[in-house]
C-alpha cells in the first residue's frame, strides 16, 4: 500500500507525474544494467508454483475523522487467507486468493459502542433493504472476495520488476451496514507494479509494490484509491531474513463523515441519518491510512516456507486505526525456478 510522499497528490502535475515516473523507470533500468545476478534473485520458471495459507488476527479502535475522534468501540477478526500461483511461461504468472473472515463488534461504556442496527425505528424515509443486524457482539462472517490476477515479469536479475493486474469481487451479497463488516461488498480492479531489489554482494534487500485500484461507485461516488507497500530486510542466513515495512491506503475522493452526512455533524443524529447515504457509508467514506510493521521468513528447505508479521497503524483519516495486528503464514512451493540458492 502507498506511503504518503512516493504517491503523487490529487491536485498535483500530470506533468510532473509521468517525468517521475519516466525517471523512475530510467533509474530502474540503469541498476539492472549496473548488477550482476546474485544467488537470492528470485527468477521464475515454466511449471512454478505455490500455495500458502495464512492466518491474521486485527484489532481496530479509534475512528479518525478530520474533525472528531471516536473511540468508544473496537472490533476483532481472524482471518483465514488461502492464495496460491502458478507460472504458465518463464514471464507470466496467474495469482488467486481467497479469505475467509470472521469479525466482531466490541461495544464500549458510551452509546453502547453505537452499533449499527438496520431495524432501528429511526429508519422512516429510507428503508434498509439489508435488516441483517451483526453488531451484536458476536463474531460474524464468511468467505469475503475472491482475487484473480495475472502478472508478467519485465525485468529479472537483481532488479525484478513485475506489472500485475487482478479482479476482486465479493463471493456473496454479505452485510456491509455493521461496524462487524468483513468488508465493502464492492469489486475493484488494481492495476499495480512490484518491485524487489537485491544489491550485488549485499545482504539487504529492498521490495514493494504500488497499485491504483479502480473500484465499484456505490452511490456514483468516486471511491477508487491507491494502494502501497514497501520493505526493506536483511538476510541473517540464507534461509532467515527479517524486515520492517510500511503500508497505505489512500481514497483520492470519497466522502467526509463529519462534513458530508447532515453537517453539522450528530446533531440530530439519528433522526438526520434515515438516508440511503448514511446505509452506504462505509462504503463511500474516503478511507486513509499508514501502518508500520516488522516481519520475519524463515525457508525450512527449498519446499517449505515460513513467514509472519507484527503491525499496527500510525495515521487514519475516515478510517479505524489498527491497535495491533500479526500474521503467520506457512507456503509450499513447486517447481525449481525459485529459491534455488536454497536446493
């Protein structure tokens, strides 16, 4: 996901914007030219492939809105995460993934955590056609939406360099009016590039990706973001590397909650709120966030390989910052064109 400073604003440049990229690209190039192949460049082969199945656990507080705070609920999920792909030629790759989630809504001492209920009285002019109500305290959920992606490798050696496109779609109508959501219930489309590079004789390594997400318009609003992760590591052995990374999520427009739902804000909440935008607004709010973590992975053998992190969020704007989150994740890998230093 995208780091504030690397992702051009809104308002800047068009022109500005392709010479960085033109620049970007040249650089990239100069360094693939001036490295020589290294043990750990991860080429590809026909034939590869892998399988990994992941496990998450995050916790989400504090809601950050430009003008308020809200800090009187939390939420919990684990998550399952199935992902797997195969390469069909020495360039292509297709990907998939697939998470199931199970999340819950923790009320605090003030409103009750104000949960989310479509059956409230309050709803007169505008009538959720969703009454499903799963801000009950209990974990709710299911299988959210399912990733399908291809990606080609441009550049290999030292500098890999590797555009990617992908489609993700819900993988059934699930609640999104609940604090307990798993998700958006919108499909998008993120057209990205990712990036690792390895120094010649060096230990560190550094990799990223960087994507703009074309997304469903609930509403007709403008929802679509950039996504950015970047990481940089160390390899203590051949086999175990540690890192630290940053991750982000930017909506270019999307809405405001304290400015854009019968301003000013809660004044009559909720009487004011009986509003199809209001049903809608999780999905229409412009969400905003950094996270910053620290990972390890460790390779059992050339088959087998081990990996988790520990995260939590350091800004949010319309959006639940993470209190704390990690990952474990454990990967089986086919094919003899990846981690051959390792053979």
């Amino acid at each position: 996901m995208v780091v504030r400073g690397i992702m051009p604003g809104v308002g800047g440049s068009v022109l500005r914007v392709v010479e960085l990229i033109s620049a970007i690209s040249v650089l990239l190039v100069l360094l693939s030219i001036l490295c020589v192949n290294t043990a750990r460049a991860q080429s590809q082969q026909k034939g590869d492939a892998s399988l990994g199945l992941e496990y998450q656990y995050i916790r989400t507080g504090t809601f950050y809105d430009a003008d308020f705070e809200y800090d009187y609920w939390t939420t919990d999920s684990h998550i399952a995460l199935l992902s797997g792909d195969y390469t069909f030629s020495d360039r292509w790759t297709v990907f998939a993934a697939l998470p199931y989630v199970q999340k819950r809504f923790n009320a605090g001492a003030l409103y009750g955590g104000d949960p989310h209920n479509p059956n409230d009285p309050w709803w007169v002019d505008f009538q959720p056609p969703d009454k499903r109500f799963i801000d009950d305290e209990k974990y709710h959920g299911g299988f959210q939406d399912l990733t399908v992606g291809l990606q080609f490798l441009a550049l290999d050696g030292p500098l890999t360099i590797s555009p990617f496109i992908s489609y993700g779609v819900p993988t059934n109508n699930y609640p999104f009016y609940a604090k307990a959501a798993i998700g958006q219930n919108l499909w998008n489309i993120p057209v990205g590039v990712a990036f690792t590079f390895v120094p010649y004789f060096s230990d560190w390594f550094l990799q990223g990706n960087v994507a703009y997400v074309f997304s469903e318009k609930p509403l007709d609003v403008n929802v679509d973001y950039w996504l950015g992760y970047l990481s940089t590591g160390y390899f203590f052995t051949p086999r175990f590397s540690m890192n630290v990374f940053v991750s982000a999520k930017s909506v270019r427009e999307g809405l405001k909650l304290s400015r854009d739902f019968a301003p000013p804000a809660y004044v009559n909440y909720p009487v004011d709120f009986d509003t199809e935008e209001w049903w809608q607004h999780d999905r229409l709010l412009g969400h905003r966030f950094v996270n910053l973590g620290i990972g390890f992975d460790y390779f059992l053998n050339e088959k087998y390989h081990l990996s988790g992190s520990y995260f939590r969020g350091v800004y949010a704007e319309q959006a639940n910052e993470i209190d704390r989150a990690f990952t474990f994740a454990l990967t089986r890998y086919w094919g003899g064109g990846r981690h051959k230093e390792l053979d």
